[in-house]
C-alpha cells in the first residue's frame, strides 16, 4: 500500500481522458504539487525503436532495460510469459510525490473521475456499474446524471473536486 494520493480518469476510448489528464497535470503542476501518471494501455505499446541500443537489449532478453541520459531515464520492464501486473504492484515502483493521476484501469477501485464525450456516449456510461465513479467531465449536457457533472473543459473546477476529495494541500507561491 502506498500513502500517495490517487485520483484516476476513466472512460470509453476517445472520450477525452488523456487530454484531461494532461490538463490536470498541468493545473496540479501550476498549484505547486508534484504529479505523477500512470497509463493503462490496452494494447502492445513500444516506447523504444527497432536498432536503439536499449531496443536491442531488450530484444536479446533483458527482463529490464533502464536508459539513462543528463535529462531523463526510463526503466522498460520486459512481460515475456508473466501477467501484466496489477495498479497496486506499479504504483509503489513510482518516486516519491503529492499525487498520482491515473488514466484508464476502469475496474480498479481507486477514486476516479468519468470522461464522456458526445461522440463516445453511444457505448453508455460507466458511472453506474462503478461505485468509485464520483464524478463526470462531460462535453455536453447529462440531465438524469446523479453525480457532480463538470464540462470537460472545467479543469479548475475539476481540480478543486480531486484536492477537496484527496485532501491535497497546494504549495502555491
């Protein structure tokens, strides 16, 4: 268990998580908090090129390739035959900071907010099955929504709901 906060956004593919995400990194960021993310990708990703020396470590079979330069690093953490692990067994391989946004995992059971765009809205919300919904960033009205719903484009508002639910202090100057 880790004592860092966590507030999720989920919804339907192109309902506007990811830019939300970012938004609210951004806005948290701006508030003075130190933020980190958590993807959940449905699909094979490669964040490393075909001939790149760290690409042909992990390709030769290296469990784990950490690529490492004056500006950044990255640890790429090679599946082979194991499951892919759980939210929980990720989040405490993450540095410490004053929250944790997570995109995607729409069946974990952490705080989340629910991303709806009009163009989305034909696959049905997901409020309803998920009690840790607690909230909808909506792009268009939602007249029978029981939960807080804030416009997409709300992200103060939205922020302020994760910090009031979480208990985040800002650190502004």
């Amino acid at each position: 268990m880790i004592s860092t906060p966590v507030f999720g956004i989920t919804g339907w593919k192109n309902s506007g998580k990811t830019q939300l995400v970012t938004r609210l990194v951004a806005e948290f960021t701006s508030r003075g908090l130190k933020v980190s993310t958590v993807k959940h990708a449905h699909h094979n990703f490669d964040i490393d090129r075909p001939g790149a020396d760290s690409y042909r470590h992990r390709e030769a079979g290296a469990v784990e390739v950490a690529l490492v330069s004056g500006r950044r690093w990255a640890l790429m953490h090679e599946l082979r035959e194991e499951e892919e692990p759980p939210l929980s067994a990720i989040l405490p391989r993450l540095a410490p900071c004053d929250l944790i946004l997570i995109e995607g995992y729409k069946r974990e059971n952490h705080p989340k907010i629910e991303a709806r765009r009009i163009e989305s809205a034909s696959k049905g919300p997901l409020s309803p099955e998920d009690p840790h919904i607690l909230a909808v960033a909506a792009d268009h009205a939602i007249p029978d929504e029981t939960l807080p719903v804030y416009d997409l484009d709300d992200i103060s508002g939205l922020a302020d709901f994760i910090t009031s639910h979480l208990s985040l202090q800002s650190v502004q100057s």
